[in-house]
DNA sequence: AATGAATGAGCATTCATTCAT
DNA sequence: TATGAATGAATGCTCATTCAT
C-alpha cells in the first residue's frame, strides 16, 4: 500500500544519491505523494532511513534464509547459500547494496547495519560449525564467520556493480567457504 | 607544514563525525586556522575530503607494502604483509578505518575509494600468483583477491572497534589465504 | 451541544499554549471531534479564536453586569460590581484571563478585545457618573474609566495568577475607585 | 553599529505583525541583511525576539528613570514621573507599546515581561511610599502600584493609539496618583 | 453528519562559500 | 598572508486547510 511505495521511493533515492544528498522533497516527488504524509508516517527522515534499512535488511536476510534447506547435506546446503546470497545481490542492486553503502553515511545508522551484519555472521557461523564434522576447538568460527561474511560482501559489491558473473562468483565463494571449514592450517601447510 | 595540519584536523573531524556531519568550521576550528585558508589550499569540501583520501590510502598503501619483503618466502611474506595491514589498522583506527567507511558518504569518492581497494586487490593478486607454484588456470585469482581483501577488511573492522586482537585475527586471515592459495576445490572436496 | 464542547476545547488549549501555539488538531483532540467539525462550525483558525473571544467575553460582561443593582446606593454598588468582576476573574483563571491576554497575539482580534475593554470603561463610566453627587464638568469621566479599568485589569492580572487574595484585591481597588470619584484634585490638593 | 540595526528592524517588525506573524526573512530585508546575520547575532528567533524586549524595557525604564529628579517634593516628583512615562510612551508608539502588547504572544517571554513590569511597580510603590507623610501600616502600597501601573499601562494604550493628548492624560493619572497617595478611604467616604 | 487521508505553502535554520580588508 | 564578516541557496519540518468517502 502507501507505506511500500513510500519506501520503495526512499529505497531508490537513497540508493542514487546518498543519504545526506537526498532531500525529502526528492523522495515526496519520487513516491508522488505530498512530503507531509512522509512525516505523518515515519516522523523524520532518519527514521524514515531507518524503516528502510529494516526492511531492506529484514527482505535480505529472510530471502537468503529462505533459500538455505538445513537438511541439506553441508555440501548442497552450502552452494544453496551462497547462491541465495550473490543472487539477492543480483537481483536487488540499487536498492540493497547501496542502501547497505549509505546506511554508514551517519552514526545513527551504525546500530542498524552492525546489527544485521551480525545475524549474518551467526547464520554463517552455524553454517560453519554445522558443515564440519569434527570441530577443531582452536577455531575461532565467529572470526572466520566475520571473515567469510567480509569476503562475500566484497564479492557481493563486485556483483552489484555488474563486474562480475553471479556463478563465477558463487563458484569461487563456495571454493572459499569449504576450504574455510577444512582442518587447521598446518594441515595443508606441508 | 601548515598543509599538514590542515589535513590531519580535516580527517580527524571526518573521521569522528563524518563527512556531511562535519562543517568546515568545525574543520578550521580543529586546525587552529582561518575557514578561508582551507578554501585557499583545497578549494572546496569536497576536495579537502579528497586530500584527506589521497593521503591517508598512501600512507595506508605505502605502510603496508614497507612492511612487505618479496624476497621472503611465500609464508613469511604471506605473514608481514596481514600483519603489515592489521597492525596498520590497530595503529591508525580512528583516522583510517573511519574515513574509509566515511568515504562512500558522497558519491563523489567512491572513484577514489574504489581505486584504492582496487590497488590492494592487486597487490594481493600479485601475492596470490607469487605464492602459488602451479598456478591453475581456471583459477580467478583476481576474485579471489577481492574477496580476501573484503575478508581482510571485514576483520580490520573488527580489530578497528577493538573487539579482536590484531594477533588473532592476523592468524586467522593468514589461514584463510593460504588455504586460498591451494589448489582447487575439487583437490579438498574429497 | 456540540459547539460549546468546541469552544470549551478551544478556549482550554488556547489559554494553556497561546494562539499561535494551540494547533488545530490540538483543539479537536481535546474537544474529541474531528477536525473537519471544527472547519465546519468555524471556518478558520481566526473565526473559531474570535468565536471563542466572543463568547468569553459576553459571559464576562453579564456576569459582571448581573452582579450589579443599579438601583443601590453608590457605595454597595461600586462593591458589588468590583467584587463580580474581580470573582468572575478568579473563578475563571484559565479561560478568561489567558484569553485575555493571547488575544492580542493576532492583529485579528485587537477589535474583538477593544470592543469588550471599551464596553467595561463605558460601564464603568457610568458608574462613576452616577455616583457622582454633583459632576464636575471639567472630570474627563471616560479617560478616568479608562485608567480604572486598566487598574482593574492589573490588579485582576494578580488575581489570575494566585498572588493576591480576592477580597484584599477588591478593597483596594474599592478604595481606589471611590477616591476617583472624589472630586477635582485641587479639593485635596491642600 | 550592526546590531542596533538589526534590533531596530526586529522591534519594527514585531511591532507591525506581532511575533508569531513576523518571519526572520521579513526582518532580515527591513535590516537591509542576510538572515544568516540575525542567527550569526541572536541564535534564534526566540532570542531575537528576547533581545528586542530586553533592549526596549531596558530604554524605557532608564528614560523613564532619568526623567525623575527624586530630590523634588512629592508632587512636583510625581507630575515628572507621570509625564516621563506617558511621553516616552508617545514617542515611541510603534516599538514599545506594541513589543509590549506582543510580548505576550509566546509563553517564551511571560518572564521577561512580568521582569519589567516589576521593576516599575517597585518603582512606583517607593514613589508612593516617599510621598506619604504618614504611610498608612494597613495600606498595601505594593498592591496600589500594581493598580497604579496597570492604569498607567492603560492610559498609556490611549495615548500610544492616538486617542488622548499626551498632558490630558497625565493630568488624569497625576490626579488619581495623588488620591491614591490620600489617607484611607473611610477619611474621605463621608 | 462526520472523518481519515492528503497537501500547499511557508518558515526557521544551516552551511559551503566568498568578499573586503 | 590571513581573516572577520557576510550571504545565497537549500532543507527539514509544521500546520491550517480541504477532499473523497
């Protein structure tokens, strides 16, 4: 209804343009609606910024979430993900990945972001831990859940920006992902 | 020189307070000058910012490639430069990492930024292919790089909010690279 | 009926937060309507603020008027009438005496509230008049309402705001008006 | 120098249109400079406004003040009280009267107002005071001088509005002063 | 008769930027 | 050289007012 148009309008314009450079009055025109009524439903732009990165970051996470099948073997189970995850990317350029740029345009947004960053690395950490049969207890999974995460968002932006194929992508990430869960180190380092 | 000072007050305020949060005021007042001599010197905020960029991605560059000896062998050369890079972060948190993040506040430096990402990415390709013997072919080490270096940023967050050890998380990345460096996936997948 | 309700609601938030400071949808929450009714019944803003001058006002003067006989003798009468007024102001603090006051918040109303003034100072010249054994020609009877019923307003200014007793209040102002009708200066000038 | 001016226009257009219906942007075109000034100088509206109240009860009670020789006897002391004040009231109409009628407009500056209008009712209750031979201990000089003020605010009204001669209306309030300044009303009621 | 939903128009405030000295 | 003084141009936000139902 209204709500979903107003913030599909913000989603864009922030999305082009920045938080800061994007000025209420773009995003009224945008949605086609008078700019009261965006401050009769979200108070402020920052909070209307922030109705958008919760959805943005709620859609995201339940789209991925929805295509993971924990029954999976890990192998499957794996590949599900990842591709869950570049294609989200993929389909959803100018409105997620950007958002997910600008929402560190100001402080107030920080909470926000890290917080959905962090349900990420938990659901990656789970992966991890699921995906390895014998868990090496010097591992630290939250650390290289960070570091997965880390490695696929930059993969994601690459994606985002047209520069890279999503099978490619996924393909290497997997690559990245099962060798994550691979014994310690100095197993392979000889 | 004065140059000097006027950029270390500019991105310590950015740094703090973030681009468009920051007035040139604030700037000058930080600097213990005159708002018109930052106008003399960088022209514009916009350009001030990009001062700010330039310097602090070659300082950040030429810190971590110093602490890189490519004569070393592939491991000790893997191992100075994470911790080359993580100690760099540890060390310049609030100017480096901050700006970094501030610097996707404004379309205008996301030339810049991505620049500078693009220069470590290749400076890890390039450790990538060197520390690898056989090289495989259908290996995309240029993706791989990107998503290292997203990994290892995702990390130097980390440590650039203090919640992890720069020695951990240097551990942690160095398996994950080298691990990167092995063959195919297909070589562990069984 | 329902437009008293209104006005009540009007009067009650106008006295407690100005006329510039009582918004439209302030007054039709308190008086539990919607705002259309108000636009309905008033037109505007303005209108309902003089309709509810108007009516403050009228209760004002007849109350005041129904607590006077004219038929006394001048001394019970100035009694009685000083003692309506300065009652009717006690007993009506909120509405009347703010009303008063943010009436002249708006040119708008500087007629409404001149006209009701100007009522009292007739009254009371009237008064002074009849009480007057032998009129002075030279006693500016109305200038002389004028300066009591400013008088009046002052002293009932202290009333409104609980700093005064209403009886210590009215003596005064009893004695004051008497004294004004004694007459010419020069009578008591030695 | 700049200020002065910026306050002249403030009290100008204050005085014509009341607080609430003045914009910054009008003030800042009848002082002939940019709004940014006015905030550079004042803050904000409310301090604006604040400071035009402050400087306008600060000239009239100094003019007022200045115009009193307290060394007089009583009456010639009263007459050049009354006249002070009655005068600068004519010949500043447009700032004093209205800023003062305006003052009410915001609760913001009730304080303010109610300041000033103390300071001269002590002024005028010591006047009252050093002009009775024999102060009366049941008279309430205080609660007189409010009286007294609030006649003077009202005959200062028709002055400032044009309808009385300024020495018409002071003779008046001289009178009534002067009766006021009489033993108690039981002395004169017979 | 009554209102939820919507807006046009305006206002206080800020800030990057530039003269005049 | 260096700056105090000044401003044009925006922007977030509010509110009296009115449709469509």
């Amino acid at each position: 209804m209204r709500e979903q148009q107003m913030l599909d309008a913000a989603v864009q314009m922030f999305s082009i343009n920045g938080y800061h450079e994007t000025s209420m009055d773009a995003i009224a025109a945008q949605a086609e609606i008078s700019k009261p009524m965006l401050y009769l439903y979200y108070g402020s732009k920052e909070e209307l910024f922030g109705a958008c990165l919760d959805r943005e970051l709620a859609r995201f996470v339940e789209t991925v979430r929805a295509g993971i099948d924990f029954t999976q073997p890990a192998r499957d189970l794996l590949r599900t993900a990842v591709v869950a995850f570049l294609s989200y990317i993929d389909e959803n350029r100018a409105s997620w990945i950007v958002l997910y740029t600008q929402a560190t345009s100001s402080q107030a947004f920080a909470h926000t972001v890290r917080e959905g960053r962090e349900r990420m690395i938990d659901l990656v950490g789970r992966l991890l831990l699921s995906g390895t049969r014998h868990p090496d207890p010097d591992m630290d999974f939250d650390m290289m859940a960070v570091a997965l995460v880390g490695a696929g968002e930059a993969v994601a932006n690459r994606v985002s920006t047209g520069d890279t194929d999503v099978h490619d992508a996924a393909e290497l990430m997997i690559n990245l992902f099962w060798r994550g869960l691979k014994g310690r180190p100095s197993d392979h380092a000889h």
